[in-house]
C-alpha cells in the first residue's frame, strides 16, 4: 500500500489510535488524566517528543548498528525529553509539577519507544514525521476525551474553571469523586475501548458488505456471460449440424 503524508496522519489518529486501538501508553492516561490542562500538556510533550525523536531516528537509520539500537533510540528519546522538561519546569511550572514524574517518563513510554523501532527506524523521514503528528494527534484526542470527562464528572469544572449553572445542578447532581481516582480512569478507558471497537466493527462490517456486493455483481456478470457464450456456441452447433444436413 503506498505511503502519502496525510494518510499517515489519519492512521494515527484514528487506524491506530495508541489508547483505544494499540492501547499503549496506559499508564500515563490512568494518572494524569484528572484534568483536562493535564491531559492536552501530557499529549503536548509526548507529541513533540516523537515527532522530533522520529525525525531524527529516520534519517540515522542507515547509521545506528543493529545491535545497539536500541540504547540509541532511548538516548535520543531521552534527548528530547529533557528539553521539554527544562522547558515546561521554567515556562510551565503548575503544569509541570502537576505532571511530575510523569514527564521524564516518556523516555520509556510504549507509544513512543514503539514508534520508533516500528516505524521511524523502516521509513523516510517526512513519513516517520507524518507518523509522530498522526499518532501524537491520536493520543492527544483520547486524553482530551478521557481527561475531560473526569474532570466534568469528577469535579463539576473544565480547564480548572467551573460550570456554568453547577450550582443549579447539584441538587440533581453531585460530583463522582471515584472519577478523580485511577478506578475511574480505568473504568473509563473501558467503556471507552468498547465503544471506539463498537464504532470500528460497524465501519467494517458496512465495508465487508459492500465488498460482498460487489463481489457477487461481478460473479453474477461473469455468469451471465458465460451463460450467453453457452447459447451462441449450442446456436453455432444447431446450425452448422442444418446445413449439413
């Protein structure tokens, strides 16, 4: 199947999604997902990191040896990650003690470690960067998803502010404080898993039909004409058999 920039993009985003299809990079889901500031600055980080990681490990492909490449992925994994750590720790201060260890844990991070020796190290560098954007893209919308419901359901706020009209709400309802515990990430993710399978299996199974469709019109054509070739031949054997005669 040949590559194209943008369909590398969609890929990630929604073909293989690192949360709800790959299901890697679980763990910082489950912990910092308790708002929504959290989750877009942990999507924010590990994003740059593999694209930049990606880039870098695509065009020393041909370079790093067999053998170690795996201690060299991390060393320029862990490359970016310190940058981003010493820039959000003096930019991003609140951000990055909310992230907290969290951050200089993307070095091991499944998605990004995975990326790497999967597909940064097999491909050119403008398809390995359209992988980070489209998979960095692909986490980012499960975080902001996961991490804005917790934040909604847990705490009546969004972005740390307040809902409106909450105060009229809370009579009829009270915020799940179990959505600002990881059981409640985890519970989540699960009913979320579900139905991101649910609306996957319902694409295929339309397009597993319309290749049944298409598959019987051809094979109903094929005997059709072979049908029609039957009769001209039995035609050409009654008539050449009458003149004979």
């Amino acid at each position: 199947m040949k590559k194209s920039f943008f369909g590398e993009i969609v890929r990630g985003i929604w073909r293989e999604n690192p949360i709800f299809v790959i299901m890697l990079g679980l763990c910082p889901t489950l912990a910092v997902t308790t708002s929504l500031k959290n989750g877009v600055g942990m999507a924010a980080a590990a994003t740059f990191v593999l694209i930049f990681s990606n880039l870098i490990i695509s065009l020393l492909r041909r370079v790093i040896p067999e053998g170690v490449r795996i201690p060299c992925f991390i060393v320029v994994i862990a490359t970016f990650v310190t940058i981003v750590d010493l820039v959000m720790s003096a930019y991003l201060p609140d951000l990055h003690k909310a992230l907290g260890i969290f951050i200089p844990l993307i070095v091991v991070n499944c998605i990004i470690l995975g990326r790497a020796e999967a597909f940064a190290s097999k491909n050119k560098p403008v398809y390995s960067v359209a992988d980070g954007i489209g998979i960095g893209l692909g986490f980012l919308l499960a975080l902001v998803i996961i991490s804005g419901i917790r934040e909604v359901t847990g705490s009546g706020e969004l972005w740390g502010y307040p809902l409106a009209h909450w105060e009229r709400l809370k009579p009829w309802f009270q915020p799940a404080l179990v959505m600002t515990q990881p059981v409640g990430a985890f519970l989540l993710i699960g009913l979320l898993l579900g139905l991101f399978k649910w609306a996957r299996m319902g694409k295929e199974e339309r397009a597993k039909r319309a290749a049944f469709v298409r598959q019987r019109a051809i094979a109903d054509e094929l005997a059709r004409e072979a049908a029609e070739r039957a009769a001209k031949k039995k035609q050409k054997k009654q008539g050449s058999e009458n003149s004979s005669q």
